[in-house]
C-alpha cells in the first residue's frame, strides 16, 4: 500500500475495488442494477475480473464453487431489492456447509432507506438468519475496515458467508483508502488449538479401543488437513469414512478408506459406524442423514469430537471426549501422542483392531455398491462408473441435488480434497452448473464436470450463456431420467406410488439446445455410446452437453429410510414397482 | 424449564436483531428480554429469559457466544446471581363511593406487605411499583386482583452475577500475519 493510494481521492466503489485487491480477490461473480451502477462504473477501467452470471442465485453458488475448490473466499456481488433477495437461497447454502464467501450487495441511497423506494430490500435484516455476519456501511470512511473485517470473518474459524450492504451514497462518495493494519472483533474468539490434556487423552482412548473408527467431515477441507488425517488413519491403521461433505480428504484409493456414511452411504461404512467402540468424529456435525434414528447411531461407541464451532459439540450426540480447536493443528499434535504412545500402548489392542479390520473388509466385499450394467438401457450407475474411469479421481464434479448426486458420491472416486463439490448441507437444486462455473473459472486447466438431473440442469438453465461467454470448457453431464428421481423414489417407496407432481415430460434436444448456444451438444440412449459419447465430451476443447437417458426408475441404495437405525438399510429394489403416474 | 441469559452485547446495529433471530431460529421461546447500556455507554447488557430444555442450557450459550456482536454469554439460571423484575399495577378503586373507603386502606397495607410503592394516585385508584422475583410479583398481582380491576406492565427479568466474571475479548488481529510453524511446535514440545 502506497502513500500515494492512501492520499489519493476516490469514490466508495474505487475504496471498495482496492479492498478487494488487498484481499488478493481474482474474480467477482456477479450482476449489476440500478444501485450498483457506480460501483460498474468504477469496475469499467479495473483490472479485478468480474464475470456476468445470468441470474443471480448462481453468482452466489458460482462464488462457492470457486471457494470450495480453492479454499479462498468466494466473492459474489448483486444489487439492491431482487438482486439481494436472489442471493439468499446461495448464502444459506454456505451458511449450512462452512463456505467462506463475501457477497457484496448494492443498497438505496441512505436517505431512501426505510422509505419503500424502487428496488428496495431490508437486506440487513433478510440475510441476519443467511449469513455467518453481516454488515450496512453508513459511510465511506466505515467501508475499508467493515470489508477487512468480512473477509477476515469469512475465512476464519469456522468459515462461512458474510454479507456486505452499501448503499448507492456510499458507492459515490469520496474519500480515501486508509490501509486497515488491525481488526478488532473482541466479541469474535474462537479457540485454534486444541486442549492438549484432551489431545493426549484422545490418544489413549485410540489405543485402548478395539474398533475404532474414524468419521471424517467436511471440516477437514476447510481445515486443510487432510494429510494429517492420512496420518492418522495410517498410525491407528483402522477404518475412515468421509461425509458428504467430506469426500476427498481421504483418497479413495486408502486401504482403510470405507465410503460415504448414512442415508445412501455404503453398508460397511454404515455397518462400521454403528458396531465401532470409539468413534473419532472430526470436523463433522452428525447431520441427521448420517446418523438416521439417533438412538441406534453407534450405540456402542465413546464419541471424540473435534470441532473448531463449540455449539457443534454434543449438540446432536454426546461427545465423551470433546476438542474444541483447529482440526489441522489438533491432528498434528495428536498424531504425535500417538506416535509417542504407540509402542507401549498399541500392542494390547491391537489383535482386536486386526479384527475390526477384517470385519470392515468383509462387509466391504459382501455388499459394494450396486453397479448394474444393461444392454439395452441407461444404468445411472452404469454412467458414474464411466465418469468415474474418466476422472480417476483427479476431475473435479460439481453436482446438483437429488438420485445423481448420490450416485456420484458413491461411485465416482476422488483422490484429493476440493474436487467434489455439491451442496450437502442445504440440498439447494440448480447448484451443479453455477458451481462448476466458479470451480472451472478458479481451475482452468482442469477437467471440470457438471452432473445434474433433468430437473436441477432446468433450474440454472440460463447459465449455458455465461459458459460460453467466458470458454469454460465445463463437461456438462444431465442424468436424464424424466422424473425429479429422488422425490419419485419416495412416493415410490412412502407414498403407495402416487407420483404426484414429478414427471418431467419435456427436455429440451441436447443438440440443438447448445447449437441454440454456439456449442455442441448430445443425446444419448444407449449404452453402446455411453463411453464414446463421454469421450467426446472430454475431447472437445469447449464446453459440451451430454445428456445421457437413464432407465427412468432406477432407485438409489442402500438406504436408511427416514428414522431409520443405520444398521438397518434397504439394499436393493422391495418388490417391482408398478407405475402409477398422474 | 427457563433459562436465564445475562449477555454483554456491543451496541452495532442489528446486534437485538441477531440475538433475537438466533433464539427464535434454534426454537427457544423468549419468556422475557430486557436491554440497556452499561457504564460502557458502547455496550448494552441483556437479560434474557427462554424457555428450554434444561439439557439445552449449554447449547442456548453457546449459540450465543457465536454472535458476533456478543462479549459475553453467561447461564444465571443456578449460577449465584440474583435476578429481579419490576411491575407497574393500576388497580382501580374509586374514591368517592362509600364502601371503596376501606377498599383502597386496604390496598394500601397490601402494597405495604409486599414492599409496593404507591407512584400515583387519583379518585380513580392507585398506580402501584413493586420489584421482586417473579413470584413475589404473581402473588401480588393475583391480591391486588381481589380489589378490583387491574392492569398490570412487568418489566421481564434483570439479573446480576454475585461473582464478577473475567471477561474474555478476542485480541485485535494484525492484517496479514499467519501464526507461525513454530509457536505450534513450541505447544507441541511444551
């Protein structure tokens, strides 16, 4: 920061860009409107790049995309009234996984507050119940430090979305850069490292368990920390599972690596979870889709809890051995007590430990998820296990919400933390495409797919125009079984088949809706084109439309019905399912 | 089973809205909220009191303390505090008929009783102000009741801590500084 920047006069939007470049902020998805218009203005002759999203709820899950693949802060940007209240399915959806994203939002001039005028929104306090914290700028001279602060509180703890409210006055104003050099937030703590007495006690209850387990969440990405779990899991050698939210922070491809817990995870891991005597719980929040009936979830388990957010501790299960702190350096430290505990302690367990797993391995091999293969139709599964060869598990997969996502959790294997990115938390459909635009943006150089439904790829339709207006050469895969396949799947099972309200009877032509487009696109039905179809979407230096027709009533498993114990999953199809469609 | 929640809370904009927010989020009933400055005039001290699990106290605190804007979060609920709550009381009793004479004497040794203080007083009755716990206050509420017709404002809880708490702030943070490989090792080794 220069003496000159600081003495120089600039307007509230030019203080605002120079925040962000101190912030080291690349891109800004966003759109503009009336209130905004200044801040456009000053953005004309700006190096930061800002890219145009059609709508804007996808600059909010744009901006994810970009944070989740990165770890970097996100950064969205809307206007007053309708651009503000667009933005809000996306920020609770980062609220709901730990996102940090800064979303920037234009709001009317000062004196026009509280008055009904055009565009206006109660922003401030729409977003209080979205956001991790949010900000109204009254003045230029407040604008440096609240932006500071944003970003700083996005990122920090346990991240997530910070909205920041300026009004158009605010945006005109002049006045000057001051370099903020400290943030202040006294009421604002958060615990880094962890209690090293319940660091060295965790270590002890590992060694003097027989069957522990290790239940990985999404906390580890945020964390960073996924080498020092490796560790860990490689020191105690027993079994790991990783959320949804978690995928990745294991490879794959670990020995001791299971799958996914819960509701359509795997039967060992869900079999693991529940027959464990420890269960080492980091950076996860034992979500009701992991756990099912909580009564029945790991109910011979002693439960460790790291978590860096206290209000997580012993909020759904009872942590006997809470750890309140920063995974990545709790993780450090307790894979040294471990190392240091392991001769003495290790070798009286241990036989049993070999035990648990050999069990964990046979309940692997006895039912892996289901991979069917037909040769006349579609098998959904049959599809991730293509894009699954393809990846390696080295692409990244941005998907929606729904029967594919859960699929391509399962079977779609990823070897690095960041490359799967979906919305676990909140469940917000139209989240594929726009997130895989902000992945894409951040990672242009590697292969990024976009899988959705039929249902969800409709929902962020209008986005192909911002794919094509930037090249991002994203590989965009509709799991085309004509239904919203999860809603079916449950009136199917729960609701005597009534499909009410889920046939979805029109689709556009792939081809000719991305020729609509200027770029190419394709249908297929047979399974005969699925590689082929895949490859040549991968080949093609742009982005492609691939939308591939599934066997319509395909259904996922296993399955751990709604208030279902874990340990009691459906693994297959009950009986035929005769349609019943209105 | 209620809650009682002594806040310190930064006087920001928004800063009742986010407490409020979180509390009715989360599902715990607001029974009673009271807020006013501090000696600090930059900080407001609430008193809140929730109806909640007792299991959920902790929880309810928690929440809390991840609000921003909020210094402090203490649960006074069994903590040695001593908590008290102000109530106005019109009871009407008319002056000028006969029988009321003895009526309003008698509702003068009531307010005695129960340490009441007499603020107004007119033909019409009397405007009455008595401090005390919650019950002390339905008790007087459910005499004065006898006498005739009443209106009653409570001012909800106000609660002080017997014990004076450290108070714990976050640090100012200096713009850019990561912590260091090495104070982790210098906790590992110590």
């Amino acid at each position: 920061m220069s003496t000159a920047m600081a003495n120089k006069l600039m307007s509230g939007s030019e203080v605002l860009l120079e925040c962000l470049v101190q912030e080291g902020v690349e891109v800004i998805f966003g759109y503009p409107g009336g209130v905004t218009l200044p801040l456009y203005d000053a953005m004309y002759d700006h190096p930061i790049r800002h890219i145009l999203v059609r709508h804007e709820a996808n600059a909010a899950f744009a901006a994810q995309g970009y944070a989740r693949s990165t770890g970097k802060t996100g950064v969205c940007c809307a206007t007053s009234g309708p651009g503000a209240t667009n933005l809000v399915t996306g920020l609770v959806d980062a609220m709901m996984d730990s996102i940090p994203m800064v979303a920037l939002t234009g709001q009317v001039t000062s004196k026009l507050i509280g008055t009904d005028a055009f565009q206006e929104a109660d922003t401030f306090g729409i977003t209080r119940s979205a956001t991790k914290h949010n900000f109204l700028v009254k003045k230029i001279e407040d604008l440096p430090q609240i932006l500071h602060e944003a970003f700083y509180i996005a990122k920090s703890g346990r991240p997530g979305p910070v909205l920041v409210d300026i009004p158009k006055d605010v945006f005109q104003a002049q006045g000057h850069y001051q370099p903020v050099n400290s943030i202040h937030l006294p009421g604002y703590k958060f615990v880094v490292d962890g209690h090293n007495g319940q660091i060295r006690r965790a270590a002890q209850m590992i060694w003097e368990a027989e069957r522990p387990y290790i239940y990985a969440g999404g906390g580890i990405l945020h964390g960073d920390a996924s080498e020092e779990l490796v560790e860990t899991v490689d020191i105690v050698d027993c079994p790991v599972v990783n959320t949804l939210m978690g995928l990745g922070a294991v490879p794959a491809n670990h020995p001791r690596f299971i799958s996914m817990p819960g509701m359509h995870g795997s039967y060992a891991a869900n079999m693991g979870m529940y027959n464990a005597d420890l269960l080492i719980a980091l950076g996860t929040r034992f979500d009701d889709r992991v756990t099912g009936r909580l009564a029945a979830f790991a109910p011979f388990a002693k439960v460790i809890h790291v978590d860096i957010d206290p209000s997580e501790i012993s909020k759904i299960r009872h942590a006997d051995l809470p750890i309140v702190g920063d995974v990545k350096r709790i993780l450090k430290r307790l894979n040294f007590y471990l190392r240091e505990t392991k001769d003495e302690m290790a070798p009286k367990t241990e036989p049993s430990r070999a035990a648990w797993r050999t069990q964990i391995k046979e309940w692997m091999e006895e039912h892996p998820y289901d991979r069917p293969v037909s040769v006349d139709e579609i098998k959904p599964q049959h599809l991730m296990t293509e894009i699954d060869r393809i990846s390696g598990g080295n692409a990244i997969v941005c998907t929606d919400v729904g029967q594919h996502q859960m699929w391509a959790a399962q079977l779609i294997r990823f070897n690095k933390p960041r490359l799967w990115i979906n919305s676990g938390g909140l469940g917000s459909m139209g989240f594929g495409m726009p997130s895989a635009m902000g992945a894409q943006v951040a990672n242009p150089n590697q292969l990024v797919f976009s899988i959705s439904g039929d249902g969800g790829f409709q929902m962020s339709l209008p986005e192909l125009a911002t794919i094509v207006s930037n090249g991002l050469p994203i590989k965009i895969i509709v799991m085309n079984n004509g239904y919203l396949g999860m809603v079916r799947q449950w009136q199917e099972l729960f609701y005597n088949n009534r499909l009410s309200q889920v046939t979805l009877d029109t689709f556009p032509k792939a081809d000719l809706l991305a020729a609509a487009y200027g770029f190419k696109g394709r249908t297929i039905e047979h399974p005969r084109d699925l590689r082929s179809a895949l490859e040549e979407a991968v080949a093609e230096p742009g982005p492609f439309l691939l939308d591939v027709r599934v066997t319509p009533f395909e259904n996922v498993y296993p399955m751990v019905p709604a208030g279902g114990a874990i340990n009691e999953m459906v693994l297959g199809q009950p009986s035929p399912a005769p349609a019943g469609v209105k | 089973m209620v809650e009682i929640i002594s806040l310190l809370v930064e006087n920001k904009p928004g800063a009742l809205m986010r407490v409020t927010g979180v509390l009715v989020a989360r599902g715990y009933n607001i029974e009673s909220l009271t807020v006013a400055r501090t000696l600090d005039p930059t900080l407001s001290r609430m008193t809140i009191v929730v109806d909640v699990d007792d299991r959920l106290r902790p929880q309810v605190i928690k929440q809390m303390n991840k609000l921003i804007n909020v210094l402090q979060a203490q649960d006074h609920t069994e903590a040695p505090a001593v908590s008290r709550e102000l109530l106005l009381l019109r009871v009407r009793a008319i002056a000028t008929e006969g029988q009321n004479k003895d009526a309003r004497t008698a509702i003068l040794k009531e307010a005695e009783i129960f340490g009441a203080r007499v603020v107004a007083s007119n033909i019409e009755g009397f405007v009455l102000e008595v401090t005390g716990d919650p019950e002390k206050l339905d008790e007087f509420i459910d005499v004065m009741r006898s006498y005739g017709e009443i209106e009653v404002t409570r001012s909800g809880m106000v609660s002080v801590s017997l014990e004076s708490k450290k108070l714990k702030l976050a640090p100012p943070i200096t713009r850019g500084a990561t912590q260091s490989e090495e104070e982790e090792n210098g906790v590992l080794n110590g």
